[in-house]
C-alpha cells in the first residue's frame, strides 16, 4: 500500500450483534456504533462505538450508548473542522487532550437531559436509581438521573494528517501496521478488572478519558479496530485477540473491505455464542490505495480458491473463540 496521503483514503465498515446471554434473557443489545460520513468512505472519517451497562441502575444503557456515539463522532467532527483552521499540529493536540473530553462529556449529558425531557423516568425507574421514594414523573431530571444511561465510548478520527484516538471504560482500540504489526495505540486503564469499569456516568467522567494524538509522519496503519469488550472477552487469551487484526487486514486485502463487512456479523454471533455471551461490536478504519479494485474478487482469483477447494467463509474466518461456559 502506498504511503501517500494524497492517493489513499479512509474506508469504515462495522456491526453490532446481541449477546447469546442477552438473547436468552429477552434483553437488547446495548452496544452501539456509529461513523460519519455515513457513506462509510472519506477524509477525515471518524468512528464510535459504546457499551452501555446494562446494569440494575443503568436500565437505559442501551439509549446511553446511542447517544454517546452520535455524541462522539459529532463533537469530534466539529472540533476537526475547528482545527482545519490551526496550523500547529501540537496546538490541535493540546486541544484534543484538554477540550475534547470535556465537550464530550456535556453534550452527551445534554443528549440525556434532552431524552429524558421527551421521556421522563417512571416512579418504579426513580427506586431503581435509588431514590427514598417515588415522586412524579416531573422530577425525573433530578441529580443522578443520568445513571440510568451509563456507557463506555471509543472514538477514532483518521485525517490526512494525523490520528485521534479517545476511551473512556472497557473495551480494546487496535491498530494494524501496513507489515500485520498490531499494537494499542492508548496505554491500558489498570483501574479496569472484571466488571469495574470507567463510564460516561461518573463524576469528573471526562479526567478518565484516555487520549492518543499520533501524526502521520511516514506510514500510517493500514487497519484500525474498535470494539467493546464482549470481542476480545469471547478470547481464552490476548494473543488469540491479536491476531484478529492481522487477519483482518490480510483477508480486506485478499477479497475486499465488502467480503469482510459481508461476513462480520456472522463472525460476531458466533464469538457471542462460542465466548463470553455479551454483546459484541467490531468498527473496522481501512486506509485504502485508490488504485485497489473496489470490486468483488476477479473471477480468476475466484477460479484459484475454487481449485484449492478453500472456501472464503470458512478458510479466511478471523480466529474463533475457544468455546467455554458463561
């Protein structure tokens, strides 16, 4: 692939599955993603995903992660269009360090208050939150409310200059170099174990956020990966994640972006099923040389596979789970 900013361009696809344990329960999937633009295709292109809670107290995490990466990708959009403007890449660090988070943070509280103007909380929804006793529905944007909405977020921007990559809570960002190299580009919270998690919910949720600004300077990954934890969590152990990543980028590279979003959330219901039970999400940021076919395998190459006896579903699948009890 070429290093060329001017002849390569961001490409995203990704899916979101219910958990096998959400299935069972009747309970819905409240992961969540989003990207813009919306076409999947461009520059800058920018990326959420989120995992709400799901929790006693967190009974609306699945409108809590909606509205975190409708959020995201929107503040994100408009801070980049802000910064279209500076010429200092360490002053659009600073800022992405500093005001992000925190602009973040408001407008996801802003989303919450606004939804639960429209629909406010019932006196039964108040005694989950906690409350001493039920009062009318008037008072549901009372202190705390917003717990009810508790979620994690994942965020990237990929620009012809630099990359942004924001999280707050549970969940893995990956990159995948142009040579299969994969590694995290944010360092891990070490506050986060079992089910702790940090969360858009929390007091001050905007000092927990976990910031990385990396400037292409020479070659920038070819693959990026967003998912929460019910993907890497379905994994016996780190490396068997890992090597999603590598994977990935080898079968996007062999058959197409289009092959790989084609089969995602098959993948995805199986690790559910075959791993950890939750919901899982997987966003995928492909930097594409404009020379690549946008097309489906030739029909040469679809004549070698069918010699070799592969089949695409089954021989290129990314690493499965190893199937344990949840």
């Amino acid at each position: 692939m070429t290093e060329d900013k001017h002849t390569a361009r961001w490409r995203a696809v990704g899916k979101s599955v219910r958990g096998a344990t959400h299935g069972r329960n009747g309970m819905p999937n409240q992961d969540a993603i989003h990207w813009l633009p919306v076409s999947g295709t461009g520059s800058p292109l920018i990326m959420a995903v989120a995992d709400g809670h799901g929790s006693r107290r967190s009974f609306r995490s699945q409108v809590g992660a909606r509205l975190a990466v409708e959020t995201a990708v929107q503040v994100v959009e408009d801070f980049l269009r802000v910064q279209t403007q500076t010429e200092s890449l360490s002053a659009t660090k600073r800022a992405a360090e500093e005001w992000l988070p925190v602009a973040l943070v408001r407008n996801w509280l802003g989303a919450v208050a606004a939804h639960l103007g429209e629909q406010p909380l019932s006196a039964d929804e108040l005694q989950l939150l906690g409350a001493d006793e039920a009062k009318p529905s008037v008072d549901a944007l009372r202190p705390g409310a917003h717990l009810a909405y508790g979620t994690t977020i994942l965020a990237a921007a990929a620009t012809r200059d630099f990359i942004l990559y924001l999280q707050l809570g549970d969940g893995e960002i990956l990159t995948v170099s142009s040579d299969g190299e994969v590694t995290s580009p944010l360092p891990k919270d070490q506050r986060l174990f079992a089910n702790e998690t940090t969360s858009l919910c929390s007091p001050d949720a905007w000092r927990d956020f976990r910031v990385c600004f990396q400037v292409i300077s020479n070659a920038p990954p070819s693959l990026i990966l967003l998912t929460t934890d019910g993907y890497p969590n379905s994994f016996r152990d780190e490396s068997g994640f890992l090597k999603v990543g590598s994977d990935i980028l080898d079968m996007v590279r062999s058959d197409g972006l289009h092959m790989v979003d084609d089969q995602l959330e098959a993948w995805l219901t199986e690790s559910t099923y075959a791993g950890s039970g939750d919901d899982v999400t997987l966003g995928l940021i492909y930097l594409e040389d404009v020379t690549e076919s946008e097309t489906a395998p030739s029909d040469e190459s679809a004549k070698k596979r069918r010699a070799s006896g592969a089949r695409i579903d089954e021989r290129e699948a990314p690493p499965q789970p190893v199937e344990y009890e949840v």
